[in-house]
C-alpha cells in the first residue's frame, strides 16, 4: 500500500535520540519538520526553534502534520498527547512512565487518530519480541523481560554511563513496577527482585524496574502465570543506587540528583543494548519447553555517520510502528498496544531491518554466537 495516511511529521525534540528519528522518517520519505528549543547543528530536514513547552506554538505548529512524535521527556507528553487528538493527528512518544500512558490510553477512547505510545526499546520492541515468543504457547508459566543498555568499557562502582535520559533512568528506578505474579496483577518495588544473568560469558544483574512492560500485565493477565520486566546492569549497581536515592534521600531532590548523575557518569559512545527475553511454559502438545530471544547491540553507521546503540535501536522501534500504521499493517485509529504488532512484519519494514543489517561498520554480538534461540528442549509436563 502506498504510504497516503501520513506524509507530514512532526518530531519534538532533537536530542540524541530525536534527531536519528527525524533522520530516519526523512529518509524513508516522509517530510519531515523538526522541533526543539535550541538547534545546534544542520539537520537534513527542516527544524524549527521553539519552545516545546508551550501548548500555543506546539498547536501552531501541529496544524501542517499529519503525525507527531514525542522525543521529550515523558513529563511533557500529556499535553502533546491531547493537542494531537484535538488536531486530529496521529501520536507517538517514547515514554516509560505508566501514568503518562494510562492519560494517553484514556484519550484514546474517543480519538479518530492513532495513540501509539512507549514504541521505543522498552517499553517497545521488547513488548514485540516477548508478544513473539509467546504466540504458540498453550499455557504460559513465565515471560520474562530484560533490557539493559550500557557502556562497553564500564568504570567505576555503578558501572553505567547516562546516554539515555538522566531522568527516565531515576524515574523508573523510584515508581512501583507491574508485574503478574501467580496469576495475579500487583505493584512491587523497584531495585529489587536481584537475578545474576550471562550474556556471552559476561556477568550481569538485572532487577524490577518501573514502565518497561507497558500495557503487557493487561494484556496478558488471563495467559500467563508470572511476568515481569528488570532492567540489566553490570554487579553491583543496584546496591549503588538504591544506597543514592534511599540511604542518602537523594529521592527528595530529582533534579539534583539527575544533575550529580549525569556529571560523573556522561554520555558514551561505545554502548551495548542488551536484550533478554524468555518464555516457558506448555505446547499446544503439553510439552514444557522454553524459548528466548538474546542479543546484544552495539553502534551502528547510518547515513554515514555512527550512532549509539541505544539512539538507534530507540529510534528504528518508533520509526518501524509509524511505517506499520502508515501502510495499514496497523490500526489507524485508537491505542497500539506494543504486543499487538507482529515481530515478522515489523522486522520487514525499512526501519525495522536495522535489527537484521549486518556489515562491516555494523556489528553486533549476534554475530559471535549470541542469537535467537528456540531451545526447545522439552519433556513431558
């Protein structure tokens, strides 16, 4: 299908993630008006100074679009979500905060537009793959999610480096987490349930953090036993921030304490984005067998020019799932929930096949033996 329902988007905030959307929808042919309140460089579309936070100009601006994306920190989406409805453009945003979603799922209900929230990493492609990995199962036990992304080289005792907001980060380290537990839906704190996993003989540690299983416990709460989603660090950072944002308070004072953070651990170029997904659970023959998707990310060039793990896997998510609505693979009205977009064509859309290229300046660990794996190592339940 010819690409009609959207020709003009609309992408608010260039940061580091941001401008590899805005690239990316440019180059798969859409035209493309940028947004931020500072620009600092030469972009190959068109961007606009504005101030973002301004509902006013925002709406203005809106009127030429036929989608926005939200690359702002989540704090700023509600009102972006509702100027988008009120315009009668299509929205998608990057959040991982749940009660932004549960606003924007509200405004869904009446909307003659798509609602695509949290189609970023994760929130986002995680939800895709573990929907994916689920599909043929008759009874589920556990689905299990993690995602970490995280310097190659790591210093220090939290052994981490800020390329993703400061922000996000401690707010899904502070906010109560959803997970199925025994079948039944509950909050449980973040920074804990503490698990050792491997990943091509590295050691990590992975724990409860909030947003990253979006609309999933919904969706899946009559299908599955336990599920939940913990975000993967290098030994030991846990216990680091849980000394930070408990044992000092730090909690009390978040801008402070995104300030300190991002001051001693800056931005990296040489990152990894590390996923881990895993079902078990029962066949449709009543085999109990597993099923995991693993694999780690690394840089990537694109338009010649070399982007972060974490900017690029973000950014391909988002572009994919507007590609996806914009050629009727997807819904074009109401809330898209991550788990109801088919992994086969997601990985087939333009941006989507980012997750498969491989070349000389593209690497992944993939390509030393770390892949998709069905194990299917079963035996009578």
């Amino acid at each position: 299908m010819a690409q009609e329902k959207i020709k003009n988007i609309l992408v608010l905030g260039l940061g580091r993630v941001g401008v590899l959307v805005a690239t990316l929808l440019h180059e798969t042919g859409y035209k493309v008006t940028g947004a931020d309140a500072a620009l600092s460089e030469d972009f190959p579309f068109d961007a606009k100074e504005l101030d973002v936070s301004d509902p006013a100009k925002l709406q203005a601006l809106m009127k030429d679009n036929d989608a926005v994306v939200s690359c702002l920190p989540f704090f700023l989406n509600k009102d972006i979500a509702r100027l988008a409805v009120e315009e009668g453009l299509h929205y998608f945003d990057l959040t991982e905060d749940v009660p932004t979603t549960q606003y924007i799922l509200e405004l869904a209900k009446d909307a003659k537009t798509v609602l695509a929230p949290q189609c970023g990493l994760a929130p986002g492609f995680i939800g895709i793959v573990g929907a994916y990995l689920a599909r043929d199962f008759k009874k589920i036990r556990h689905m299990k999610l993690r995602v970490g992304a995280l310097p190659q080289h790591p210093t220090g005792h939290l052994g981490y480096a800020f390329n993703w907001s400061p922000e996000g980060v401690i707010n899904e380290y502070l906010n109560d987490c959803e997970v199925i537990e025994r079948g039944q839906k509950k909050l449980v704190s973040p920074l804990e349930w503490l698990e050792k996993i491997f990943i091509n003989g590295q050691e990590l540690e992975a724990f409860t953090t909030s947003g990253g299983l979006g609309t999933m416990c919904d969706t899946y709460i009559d299908r599955v036993e336990n599920l939940d989603y913990k975000s993967i660090r290098y030994p030991g950072h846990a216990k680091m921030m849980n000394f930070l944002l408990h044992e000092l308070f730090m909690r009390e004072n978040l801008q402070e304490t995104a300030k300190v953070l991002s001051h001693a651990k800056p931005p990296v170029s040489e990152d990894i984005v590390y996923v881990h997904a895993s079902v078990e659970g029962w066949s449709k023959h009543d085999k109990l067998l597993r099923e995991e998707f693993i694999n780690g990310y690394l840089p990537k060039v694109i338009n010649g020019r070399q982007w972060r793990a974490i900017s690029w896997t973000t950014a391909a998510s988002v572009c994919s799932v507007i590609e996806m609505v914009d050629t009727g693979k997807l819904a074009d009205r109401g809330f898209i929930r991550q788990e109801d977009i088919p992994f086969d064509e997601f990985l087939e859309t333009r941006n989507g096949q980012l997750y498969k290229k491989r070349g000389p300046a593209d690497t992944s660990i993939e390509d030393i033996d770390i892949k998709y794996a069905a194990t299917n190592e079963s035996m009578s339940a």
